[in-house]
C-alpha cells in the first residue's frame, strides 16, 4: 500500500551553461488507489519525473516521498529495488535469453522468496495477463503486446505499493492499445498508486482518474479528464487537449451571474471561472461539437468547409475557417452524421458551451 508524493522537485540533467532544466519545482499528490496519467509534448518532462520517483534519475532539489517514507530529496537516494515499486517501459526491457516464466519471477528470485511461492506467485501473475499458455516462450517468441504483458506481470508480481508506466502503448498498433489499455485498466486496485506517463490523450482520458498536464517541466494543469477537457486553465492545455478550438472574444461583463461575450459581434453566454471585466480582450475554448450550424436567418459566424471526413455513427470530422471581420481561424467541427458538408460550402455557426481561458 502505497501513495506517491513530489515537492517542488527539481531535476537537472548536465552542468553550468549547458544543463538542462527537466523538473522545474513539480509537486504533485497520487493517492493510494488512485491512477494519475503525466500528459504532454515530447520534451515536457514526463519520462524525468517517472523515473524520479522509480529511483532511476536522482533528483536535485525537492523531495519525493513513496508511501511514509522520505525516498529522495537534494541529499539523499533510495535505490529502485528499495522503493517499492514496479515499472513499466515502452520497449518492454525482458530479458532475451530468460522464458516468459522466468522473466516475470525474476523480481521474486531477486528478493530471495521460497521456489514454491515464487511459482505460485508467477503462474497467478500469468494468469491475470492471460499468458499461462506461453510460460516457457522467450520474449523473442511473442509478439509487441504479449512482451508488454509480460513486462506489465512482471512489474506487478512483486505486489509493489506504486506502478509507473512510461508510454506503454506506444509501440503497440490501435488494436493492441486497446487490449493492453483493459489489462492496465484491470491491474487499478485500492491499494496501489499508478503513475503513466504518456503523449497520447485518449489513453490519458481512458484511464486516468487525474490528469497533470506537462510542459516545460512544469505541471500547466492537474485535473480530472473532464474538467481538463471542459475548463482548459491555459491555452497550451486546450491546444494540447486536441481538436479544441480557440477564438478571440470581447467580455460584454456579466449579466445576473452570467458571463457574457463576443466573437466578431456574435453575442454568447459563456462559462468562466473569474468575474470578468466588460470590454477585457479573451479567448474561448469550445470543443468541435459545440460549433452548431444554425439557418441562415440566425445570427452566427461565417464559416468555410476546407474538408470533410466521414466517421460513420459519429457524423462528420469537418475542418473549417472561421470568416472572421479580424482574419481567419481554422476550426474543427462534429456534424450530424444526416448532414452532407461539401468541400468549399458555407456554413452560418453558433457556439454553445464556450469556456473563458484564465490563463
Ligand atoms: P519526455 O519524457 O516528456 O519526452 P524527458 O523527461 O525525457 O521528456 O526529457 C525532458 C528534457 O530533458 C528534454 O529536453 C530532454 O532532452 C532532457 N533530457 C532527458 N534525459 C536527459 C539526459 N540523460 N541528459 C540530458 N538531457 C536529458
Ligand atoms: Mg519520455
């Protein structure tokens, strides 16, 4: 049982002109139980901050705490084998010349556990991936999702309190990613602290109960993928977020508690965390399906369809231009799937659900 705690921790790779800042004061909370994805660009930190905690990299300033116990700070490191956890890389890190079987004990051979609990605690871990039936295999024998399964068993198999993953699915296809995406989904339990790291949003969003959004080796935005998605606190996050559209409005101030604004004219009632200001320049996030075609007798903004892909039962993926009197913006929007948008049509749009930027 374990909970993984960072204090303004700070991780520097190199010296004097030519170090490089990875971790710049990250301090983040994951709960026992609790599943935290690290999300963002390559570059952002993620992978500095995951093996951080592993025990892997040391850390410069700041402290890292696993369970009650003090794992690191500016003068003091706990070896990976003594923390207490497993870890989970992209290239899956077996051993070739070891059997599947061996692979997955190889934890419990180290930590020195009787031969008949060590098989035991294997066949279980086998199992609960589904791979009993290719325990003697050598990882050269299976494919990219079964070595990963393999990889998954054996950082289980030792019951650590904390599970890091560093971009699992990255080299699986779409189909395996959903596969490996329900083993991981399988191995949350109450109590163990799971850490993944990842550039992919829909993994972030599919499994994470918390999302800390990276960049620069600082945490942009820590919340819940609904909340992530719905009230991006920066326009990094909603561009990083995906298919979030960003448009420049006018606060019109408030109205019996309402906020309201303006895109080129277009009067809306908008979400926004702080009272704003009327006449205060801002930026809308308003996510592909909140673009509503209207009749042309509406008021709306003039949009051009630049191209239109049909996504079966979801309707059509459209990327489009906002005509705005200011300039054009590309924008992305979900029609309904009776709709026919052409190549080069106009389209009159309302925005619904707009979300004022605090940041
Ligand atoms: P991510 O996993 O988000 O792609 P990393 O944590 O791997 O990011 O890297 C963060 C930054 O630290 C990057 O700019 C990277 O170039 C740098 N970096 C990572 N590892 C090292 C290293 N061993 N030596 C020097 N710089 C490194
Ligand atoms: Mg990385």
């Amino acid at each position: 049982m374990a909970s993984i705690s960072l204090k303004h921790v700070i991780k520097r790779y190199g010296r004097g002109d030519a170090s490089h800042l990875a971790l710049d004061g990250v301090s983040l909370e994951v709960a026992q139980g609790e599943f935290v994805a690290l999300l963002g660009p390559s570059g952002s930190g993620k992978t500095s901050l995951l093996r951080s905690v592993a025990g892997l990299e040391r850390i410069d300033a700041g402290r890292i705490m696993i369970g009650e116990n003090r794992v690191a700070d500016h003068s003091h490191h706990v070896d990976p084998e003594h923390r207490n956890v497993g870890v989970v890389f992209q290239n899956h890190a077996l051993w070739p010349h070891l059997s599947v079987f061996e692979n997955v004990a190889f934890p419990l051979r180290e930590a020195r556990l009787a031969s008949a609990e060590i098989r035991h605690r294997t066949t279980e871990e086998l199992a609960r991936v589904e791979l009993d039936a290719l325990a003697a295999r050598k990882p050269g024998e299976l494919s990219g999702g079964q070595k990963q399964r393999v990889s998954l068993a054996r950082a289980l198999v030792a019951r650590p309190g904390v599970i890091l993953f560093d971009e699992p699915l990255a080299s699986l296809d779409v189909e395996l990613r959903r596969e490996m995406m329900r083993h991981i989904s399988q191995v949350r339990s109450a109590d163990i602290a799971m850490m993944y790291v990842t550039h992919n949003q829909e993994e972030a969003l599919g499994l994470a109960d918390r999302i800390a959004v990276l960049h620069a080796g600082r945490i942009e935005q820590l919340a819940s993928p609904e909340v992530l998605c719905r009230e991006p606190a920066t326009r990094r996050v909603a561009e990083f977020m995906g298919r979030g559209n960003l448009l420049p409005a006018i606060s019109d101030g408030m109205r019996d508690g309402v906020c309201l604004a303006s895109v080129a004219g277009l009067r809306l009632p908008v979400r926004c965390q702080d009272p704003m200001a009327a006449g205060a320049a801002l930026t809308l996030a308003v996510t592909p399906c909140d673009l509503v075609p209207v009749s042309d007798a509406e008021p709306g903004l003039r949009a051009r369809v630049v191209q239109a892909f049909f996504q079966g039962h979801s309707g059509w993926s459209v990327d489009a231009e906002l005509e705005l009197p200011t300039g054009v913006i590309p924008v992305q929007l979900t029609l309904d799937a009776r709709l026919h948008p052409r190549r080069g049509e106009h389209l009159n749009l309302t925005v619904r659900n707009a979300w004022v930027i605090p940041a």
